[in-house]
C-alpha cells in the first residue's frame, strides 16, 4: 500500500491554486501527516490526549467485527466500539450490501418537498420493537438531537400550563447540544455557556432513589395545587457511571410522573437497540414511558441516525395540525441511506438474534468479571451494568500515585484517578491488543462496551489481559504510563 508523507500529499490536485488532496491520497496518507493535519486543522488538544494514552498512532488499515487491524500487524480487539455505536461490530457485511444496493438503485437521498418512502418504511419497523403507544418517529442524526426533539416536543405540550422546569438526574449525560447541555452534569461541560434552558429551570434528583424524584416534585409547588415540571428524564442506565437503577425504579418514575402531570422520557441512546439484552433497557421492567430516545447502534456503524419515538397522542398534542406539523425539523432527518441502514440494522438485530447474544454474552461477561473481583478484592471493588454494557470499579491507591508522579505542573493530568486509569487503559492496548475506554465523569471505571457480536473466547481474552495487569499491579502499568509520557508529567507542553 502507498503511504503518503506531508510534501507528496500537498502536491496533488489544484483548483484555482489551491492543493486539495483526493479521497485516494487521504486514505493513503501516513500516519504522521495525518495527525499533522488533525492537529493544524482540527483540535491539536485531542491529540495531546490521544498521544498520553498511546492512540495517537494508532495507524489503521481497516476494521470487521470486533477486529480493528493495524499497518504494522497488529489486530485489535474492539470493546469500545464507538462508545456503543458499533453494535453490529465494524463494517458488518448486510450493512455494505445494504449501502451498495442504494447505490446500485441510485436511491435519492433527500427529498424535502414529498415523503420518502424509507422514512416511512423504518418509522414502521422501530414501532414493532416498541410497546404501545411508542409508534410515532422523529428522526436525527445524533442522541442529543433525539433528546433535543423530545425536550421540544414536551414543551409544546406543557408550556401553555405554565410549566417551565425539566426534572433530571445529577450527574446525568443527555448530550452537548444548548438544550440537552442543560441536562448534562456527569462532568463540567456547562461551563463557559449560555444553556438553552436556564439553571434556574432545571431541578435534580438522585439516579435510583425514587424517594428523590418525589420530594423534587413535591418541592417544585406552582402555587395552584400543582408543579410546574415539564418533563422528567432519566437514563435507563446510567451512561457514566454504568449504574443499573433498582428494580422497580423507572416504573415508579413513570407513575410519579403521570400521577403529576408530568412527562416521562427515557434516554435510550447509549443502551438502547438491544445492548441491554433487551430492545430497550426499559423493558426489563413493564412500563412504557411517554417518549423515548434512541441512536448510536441504530445507523448500524455506519450511518448517523437517531430517533425520538412517542404516541400519536402526544405528538398530535404538539404538532397535530397543518400549521404546527413542522415547528420542529432537520435538514439531515431522515436520508434515504441512513434510514436503509437503519432498517437493515432491525433486520439484522431480529434476524442473527443479537439482542439474545447480547444477553447471553452479557451474563458470562459479568460472570468473568465477577471472578476477576474474586481474585483481585483489592483491587475491583465493584462490577455493574447489563447486556453489553459493563464496567468494573477500581480501588486505585491515589497515595501510591501521588508517589509516582506530581500532577500538580501538568493540566492534562487533571487527578490521580486519570493517571491510574489512563495506565490500565494503555497498557491494555500496547501488551495486549484490546481497546477499552473510560470516561471524564467516572475515572475510577473501566468501561466495556463490546459488539453484540462478541463471542465467549474475546470476553476470554479481555478477562486474561485484565487479570494480568491485575497480577502485575496497578504500580507496574503506572510506572510503564508515566515514563512514556515523562516530558508531559514534568510540565513539557509541546
């Protein structure tokens, strides 16, 4: 394969004296001139964050399944996968033929001025998945503008009461975007921002303690014998922390709610589309809430879709006549691709059973993790989740750290949990080929996010990495992270 360094890239193609480079050169640039761009042109900090946990030159040649392969040899294990994007694993071959056919057929794309029959065609088929009345779609390109839509959708119903408030969890991640920022404090991505709903309109409970929800809405007293809350949001399981709430919880959330006129809405996007071993993660319990959100695993690894879901009733409530009916809308909602890909991706679910093996997978893998906790009680304090979504506690010794290295001259470093985590998480890439990731709200946590694909001797594998680095010591690892990133832990900022 040709490679191509800076000066071979920039002496291509020209128009009007300017060189652009074709898709052949940019799929075969190397490495370094490939991060030379991302860091000139793109977000040079990123960077410095991939560099510290040993992914900067990560050089890839392409990727199936749960297989990522390298230019220098190496395969990868991916149990990040796309922070649950991936569900059907990377490039799934029903997925291509699906594009391909699309492309074969010359199907169009966007039509803005009539319906498009696959719009149509996938609205129908996630409505199969779902319980009744969940049979009304819109569709997005990412989980905060599904959250954004059901923010929207809640408020024209609501408003004209004179209510003004969300309820939401503390430490909740619903996405970045003005309105769903408002909701997200799992880390300090507030700051610095002019939220779409002001502070003073959002109030917070405890994630899976009911008690919580109520006294929030008894404290939230309009003055008229009522609340003023809108809508209530909650995660099914909790995307930072990988916290399962009780059992019972979100069906008493929803009967608080509806006992209080208050809308329910389940965010579905990280764990939704059968991560959970079920469709949604909701439907381990018999409750339906008045709106649900959903993305990631749906444009199938390799379009961007997400979806709100909500009763014609509901929907007629806000948008139910010919002047409303497009109050809320997007450019890319609903392309004709990304909605193939889509309703491939339901068929694949329901057809290789992968929700099942999702199941399946995901009780050895909380099997598995539970013996490394047995093993190791020192050391894993904890395993949580469900399906093909898990995470295993660490009990990191920050005095030992803080013997090891001094953060205090580097930002980069922001606590001691950073630098443990950061370790375990490059030494699990560099000695033995797996990617995992952790994240900002929870640095005590090591995520595990496979494919629903994954198979029994990959969870194996995982499980032998983990228990080694676990047998050497977190000491070993840490040592290993901070003499790759010495110039960084002593105050360098090239």
């Amino acid at each position: 394969m040709t490679v191509l360094s800076t000066a071979e890239a920039l002496g291509s193609n020209r128009i009007d004296g300017l060189p652009l480079l074709s898709l052949d050169q940019s799929l075969d640039l190397d490495s370094a001139t490939a991060n030379k761009f991302y860091a000139q042109h793109l977000n040079r900090y990123m960077l410095q964050i991939f560099d510290i946990l040993g992914l900067k030159d990560m050089d890839i040649r392409g990727a199936q399944g749960l297989e990522i392969w390298l230019n220098d040899g190496r395969t990868l294990l991916d149990f990040s996968a796309g922070l649950g994007v991936l569900g059907l694993g990377h490039n799934h071959p029903r997925i291509i033929a699906a594009e391909r056919k699309c492309h074969d057929r010359k199907i169009i794309d966007c039509i803005k001025v009539a319906p498009h029959k696959l719009q149509g065609a996938l609205a129908y088929n996630l409505a199969q998945f779902l319980p009744d009345p969940l049979n009304v779609s819109f569709f997005a390109v990412s989980g905060a503008e599904a959250n954004e839509a059901a923010m929207k959708l809640s408020e024209r119903v609501q408003t004209p009461k004179g209510k003004k408030k969300f309820l939401c969890m503390q430490g909740a991640f619903h996405g970045k975007t003005h309105g769903a920022l408002s909701l997200t404090t799992a880390t300090d991505v507030q700051s610095g921002f002019l939220l779409g709903v002001p502070k003073e309109n959002v109030i917070y409970a405890t994630y899976g303690d009911i008690e919580s929800v109520r006294q929030a809405i008894n404290a939230a007293n309009d003055g008229r014998g009522g609340n003023d809350i809108i809508a209530g949001i909650v995660e099914t399981i909790r995307g930072t922390s990988c916290e399962v709430p009780p059992p019972g919880y979100l069906t008493e959330f929803v009967a608080l709610c509806r006992a209080n006129d208050i809308l329910s809405i389940f965010d579905e996007v990280k764990v939704g589309m059968g991560r959970s071993g079920r469709f949604c993660a909701f439907q381990h319990e018999d409750v339906v809430p008045d709106i649900v959100t959903l993305a990631k695993t749906l444009g199938g690894g390799k379009r961007e879709v997400a979806a709100m879901v909500t009763s014609q009733a509901l929907f007629d409530r806000a948008y139910g006549n010919k002047q409303d009916c497009n109050l809320h809308s997007s450019s890319f909602s609903g392309l004709g691709e990304s909605c193939a890909a889509a309703i491939e991706t339901l068929n694949i679910l329901q057809d290789e059973r992968l929700i099942e093996n999702a199941e399946r997978m995901g009780k050895y893998l909380s099997r598995r993790l539970n013996e490394l906790k047995e093993k190791h009680p020192r050391q894993v304090l904890d395993v949580r989740g469900r399906g093909m979504f898990q995470g295993m506690r660490l009990n990191f010794h920050q005095d030992l750290a803080a013997k090891l290295v001094d953060i205090s001259k580097n930002p980069l470093f922001q606590t001691y949990q950073t630098v443990l985590i950061g370790a375990m998480t490059r030494d699990l890439y560099e000695r033995h080929d797996i990617l995992v990731h952790f994240q900002p709200g929870a640095r005590d946590i090591l995520h595990f996010m496979p494919p629903f694909i994954v198979q029994e001797h990959q969870i194996d594998k995982l499980i032998s990495a983990l228990d080694d680095i676990l047998t050497r010591g977190i000491t070993d690892a840490t040592v290993r992270f901070v003499a790759k990133n010495i110039k960084r832990v002593f105050g360098d900022k090239t």
